[in-house]
C-alpha cells in the first residue's frame, strides 16, 4: 500500500475525481501534502456521469470504510493509504463507493 497525497487519484465507482484538500502540511510526499484522516471524509465529487431523472451523481464523499493506517500518524491522525475506500452520496444510497484510482506516487509505501 502506498502513502495518498494531495495529488493521488480518488474517483467514485462512476469516475468523477475527488478534489483532495490536505489539512496538513508537515508532511509532504516529494513536497506533496500527505493525506491524513479524516482528509477523504466530505470532500467535493466533480465530473460524475451518472444523472438522470431519478438518479443523483456523486457530489460529496461521505465516511470512509477502511484506508487510514493502524499505526502512522501525522500529529496524532492516521496517515491514508492506497486500499481506501469509503461511501458518497450518489444512487443507489450506500452502494457507491470512493476508492484510489492512482497513488500518483510509487516509493513511500506501508504495511498497514
């Protein structure tokens, strides 16, 4: 599993792009922001095709299942990892998920 940071790639399960906001800014992968929790939680969803006139796109992540490491933490919060996944708000309710497409980085990794 790798380290995520501001510029990793999370999609919904229809391929709009999570827009990543780092609240941290001590750690930084090749002068990226490192992730941490609850930095996936809430965030905007642009570009998701799925619409209709009874389906609602994906525009916001909603609690994530599993990705924050056991035991790295960045000033107390748990650093997020490339097996992230979590729920948006997009139909069907809790059946969508959001989930790491590219780490956008290949050297800093972790066992959990």
């Amino acid at each position: 599993m790798r380290w995520i940071h501001r510029d990793s790639v999370i999609t919904c399960d229809h391929d709009g792009r999570v827009e990543n906001r780092p609240s941290q800014r001590w750690v930084a992968i090749a002068g990226v922001p490192a992730l941490v929790d609850d930095d996936p939680e809430g965030r905007k969803i642009v570009a998701c095709p799925n619409y209709g006139p009874t389906i609602k796109p994906c525009t916001k992540t909603l609690t994530v299942r599993v990705g924050y490491s056991d035991w790295l933490r960045v000033d107390g919060h748990r650093v997020v990892l490339s097996h992230l996944e979590g729920f948006t708000n997009g139909t069907p309710p809790g059946l969508v998920h959001h989930t790491v497409r590219d780490p956008g980085q290949g050297f800093l990794g972790a066992d959990r």
